[in-house]
C-alpha cells in the first residue's frame, strides 16, 4: 500500500502541477462542428439589443469557432418577417414577439439577461455541439426536415414554494448545492486529523493567543491548498469539455472512492483505504513537535504553513472524491471563468468554517478532543453514500443534479441509512460481547 | 510466544506494568504491546496532580498502526509524569521498561494484588493471540 500510496501522491502532485499551470484562457484549438442560429429582432427593441449585445460577446469570445449567428431585423423588413412567420410555422410557435432565437430543434423567445436566457442559448450551443453540429434551421425546412420542437422560453425553473413564496431554482441551486457539498465535504476525518493532533499538541504550550494564530493560519493555508487542487480539476474539466465520456468517467471515480469509505465502515483499514498513509504519520508528528519548539513566532508560523502543505498533499489521497465531483458538476454550468472560480472559493470557505470552529473551541476550553474510531467511521460511512448518490447521478443522470433539491434529498437519504447502519452494528456488536 | 515480560513487574489484562517503590508504584506499557502498535507518534499524558482510579483511562495514544487509551492499574494521586515522552513518544518502542508514563502514589496497597505476575501475564497474553 505503501508504494501505491506514494505513486498516488506523486500522480496528484504532477497532475495539480500540470492543471493550474496551463492558463484557464487556453481556446479549445480543435475543429468544431458548426452551429448555426438565427435571431429575430426588432430596432428600438431593448432585450433584443441584450441579445444581440450578448452573441456578439459570444462571437468575439471564440469560445464557439464553428458557431454562425444570422441576423433578421423584422420591425423595418417585410421579407424577414415573412421568413420569420415561416420558421415559427415550421417549428409550430406561434409568432409572439422578437428576439426569437431558433438554433437546433428549439425556439428560445425574449431575452431576460445572462444568468437566464444567455445560460440556455450557450446549453444549446454546447448540446448542438456534441451532437456533431446544428444546421441553419431554415436549410433544414427547405430540405423538408421537420424541426422536434423543445419549446424554452426565457423563464428559469420558478416553483412556487410555502412560506417561501416563488423561487427561481436557477438562481439559487447551483450556490445551494455548493454549500451542501462543502459542508459535507468538510467533516472529514482527514481533515480533523492532523489539526486535532496540532491543536492538542498546541494546549500544552497553554497559550490561547498561540493557538489562535497557529491553528487560524493551519485551517487558511488548508483551504488554500484545497483550493489549487479543486483548480486543477477545473482547468482540467474545462479543457475537456462537456463531454459525455468525462462525466462517465468523473461518475465511476466518484463510485469507487465512494465504495471504499463505505467499507471502512465495515471493514476499517482492511484492504485499501483512502486514509493518511501509515508512513507519513510519524514525518507529520515529527514536523508538529518541532513547529511547537520553534524559538519565535514567526518561525512557528514558516513551520505550521509547511506543516499545512504536507498534511493537505497527504489529506488529498482520502479527500479527492467531492471536490473531483463537484468540479465536474460545476463545468456543466455555462458561467464565466471568475464565476467558476468565485463558486470554488465559495465551497472552500463552507469548507474551512467547521475546522474554525474547531480552533476556537479548542481556544476557548482549552480541552483536547480526539476523533474516535466510530465518529470516524461515521462520518466515512456519510460521506460514502452521499459520494456514491451524487456518483451514480453522474453516471445516470447529470442534469437531475441542476436540482438542489435532488442533493438535499441525497443528503437525507445518506444521513438516514447512516444512522440506521450504525444503531445495527451496534446491536449486532452488542449481542457477539454478550454472548462471548 | 517469544516476547518475555521482565519478572519483577506486576501487570494488568490491559498492555501495562507496574513497578513497585514502596507507596509509589511506575506505569508504563508492555513491550509486545509496544511491537505491535508500531511506532508511537502521539501521547497524550496524564495531569501531574490529579487523582486517578483504577480502570480509568490514563493515557491516550497514537501509533502508526493504533490509536487508542489505556486503563490504569492502579488507584492513587499522579505524582509524577514523564515529559520526555512528549517530545519523543518512540522512546516507548525503544524501550517501554525503562521509560515509565506516571507514577502513582498509591490510594490502597491491596488492589496490587489484583494485577498479575509475569507468568501469570504471558499465559494471558498467549491465551489471547494463540
């Protein structure tokens, strides 16, 4: 296990290397196939100056090389308002106003802003895309096709909710989600590990302000390390794309690592196991008891930032599994690069709170807590089934995931079958003692 | 079984020995314990000071291989701990007869007579792993 847990170290240390280095900039140089839409607009017509304000940035983005966007003006152009009735006859809309975008099988009518409409254009690009191209939708009738009609229209999912009134779960799933995944993400034994062990060490200097500043600028430099590796996974889903095969891939990843906490559950540290190696354990103590001997605090602070890279470089080995998910969830998103990226410092602050939390009551009683085997394998056994929803939804189906409250319903259901697993072990455990 | 605890000594079912200096008796773990939890990394040590029972835990530990507490053997006053583990916890692997945990002013002398002697030790650790 050894080796293999040095490969693996190394593997993700080359791959994090690799990932952040290459610019988040880079333009997917190869060919694609070509998407043709066609806007219908009117002068003077505020959302359709939105619209064609936003295909332009599109155009120029070059984000979408094989995209081809065609231009009706209809207020001043009787020909294009012929060809307008034309393609909704086609398409069976009805004429109802402009911008009217036809691209592929669907008609998208108004324009709200970015975070509605403009997401649901680009989700169709990326599906025509994937689908080998779209042709000019008027080619298409004149060849006698007949459009499979996906009426959009510019609304989000809005559902009407008790006590909550309307929401629109476009606005608000995707930073729900977020929050749910880092939440669970963060109670994670790994991560408790070496900074229960730091802080007990830490009570027997009995210095609170120590504590403080030693055990904040751990957690920091913990979820700044948390975060370049969750960078990684991005820059590498983006590279990739929306691909199918990657989603798959991330899904049966997401699975195994989920397989194997649940069996720590059941079988702890039997076969392989996702846990700080054994022979890293002694290099890390030795590094928290000469960080607790360095002669000034500045020099305590050099040693808990290294102390903080070498942990987390190890933590990563049995943390991998929802940042891995997460990442891959989150580029099935069409938002902006800074959009992505205020997403991954979202999770990494939901990340950190529960490890802030856990130095300031360590600061606060002064008193040293220790994760217990069960709490550990609690947690493992939670994280284990909430991993293996959110990897089978991946496998199955990704878009159910846009939904926070499939993830809500996920988390509940791993929570439930936790405590039930756990109340029958110990029974089960119970009864062997009782019986010799 | 090839390891041998060292006569003299007194134990308990529970990985610890105990090391009689009229009232105040030395506490520390065995050595075939010690094999096979590997290397200590951690330890937590009992307060100087504090009154302790029998049974109760006294020190928590962790190794390469385990992590857990032991119970001690006796009941009595800490009057004494070992620092130097703290620093160096693997001092316990290199020799755990030598480097004591606590010592322990003892409350009742009789309850010595519930621990077991090195024969007596073995044939229940051999009982245990054979």
């Amino acid at each position: 296990m050894s080796m293999v847990s040095k490969g693996l170290t190394l593997s993700i240390m080359v791959l994090l290397l690799a990932a952040v280095l290459t610019p988040i900039t880079f333009a997917l140089d190869q060919e694609q196939p070509e998407v043709v839409l066609r806007l219908f607009w009117g002068k003077g017509c505020p959302h359709c100056a939105k619209e064609k304000e936003f295909l332009k940035h599109l155009e120029e983005s070059d984000k979408y090389p094989g995209l081809r966007i065609i231009e009706h003006e209809v207020y001043h152009n009787e020909s294009n308002q012929e060809l307008f009735k034309l393609l909704a006859d086609a398409y069976g809309k009805r004429v109802e106003g402009v911008p009217t975008t036809f691209i592929g099988d669907s008609v998208i009518v108004g324009y709200g802003d970015y975070m509605n409409t403009g997401k649901k254009i680009e989700s169709k690009i990326e599906e025509c895309i994937h689908q080998g191209g779209c042709k000019d939708p008027l080619e298409r009738i004149q060849q006698g096709e007949t459009p499979q009609t996906n009426q959009s229209s510019n609304n989000g999912g809005v559902v009407t909710l008790p006590i909550i009134g309307t929401l629109d779960t476009t606005k608000v799933s995707l930073p729900a989600f977020t929050i749910i995944i880092a939440a669970l993400d963060s109670f994670n034994p790994c991560a408790f590990f070496v900074l229960l062990f730091l802080l007990s060490m830490l009570i027997h200097a009995r210095s609170r302000g120590r504590m403080l500043i030693i055990g904040g600028t751990y957690v920091f430099f913990s979820g700044l390390i948390y975060f370049v590796f969750m960078a990684a996974w991005l820059n590498i889903f983006i590279l990739a794309g929306n691909l199918k095969i990657i989603t798959l891939l991330a899904g049966a990843i997401a699975v195994f690592i989920a397989l194997i906490n649940i069996k720590e559950f059941f079988f702890f540290k039997k076969g392989i196991s996702l846990t700080i190696p054994e022979s890293a354990k002694p290099k890390l103590f030795k590094r928290m008891r000469e960080m607790l001997k360095a002669s000034s605090l500045a020099s305590m602070l050099v040693a808990t930032v290294v102390l903080a890279v070498s942990a987390n470089v190890y933590e990563l080995l049995c943390t991998a599994g929802f940042p891995m998910v997460f990442t891959r969830i989150l580029t099935l998103h069409q938002l902006s690069k800074l959009g992505y990226y205020l997403y991954l410092v979202l999770y990494n602050v939901i990340y950190v709170i529960p490890l802030f939390i856990i130095v300031l009551l360590f600061t606060l009683t002064l008193g040293a807590k220790k994760l217990t085997k069960e709490q550990g394998e609690a947690l493992k056994l939670v994280s284990g089934l909430m991993m293996l929803g959110l990897g089978a939804l991946l496998l199955l189906k990704p878009e159910a995931l846009n939904n926070v409250f499939v993830a809500i319903i996920l988390l509940g259901s791993a929570v439930l079958v936790s405590a039930l697993l756990i109340l029958a072990k110990r029974i089960i455990s119970r009864k062997v003692k009782k019986n010799g | 079984m090839d390891e041998e605890l060292p006569k003299g000594l007194l134990y308990n079912d529970n990985h610890s020995w105990v090391k009689v200096n009229g009232d105040v008796v030395e506490v520390g773990i065995t050595k075939p314990f010690a094999n096979s939890v590997k290397e200590f990394v951690y330890i937590e040590l009992p307060e100087q000071g504090k009154e302790i029972k029998k049974g109760e835990t006294y020190v928590s530990m962790e190794s390469v291989k385990w992590s857990g507490h032991l119970e001690s053997p006796v009941s009595g006053e800490i009057v004494e701990v070992n620092n130097a583990l703290f620093d160096e916890p693997s001092l316990l692997n290199q020799d755990p007869y030598k480097h004591w945990i606590m010592r322990v002013k003892l409350l009742d002398k009789d309850e010595l007579n519930g621990l077991m002697d090195a024969d007596q030790a073995l044939a229940n650790l051999s009982c245990k792993l054979g």
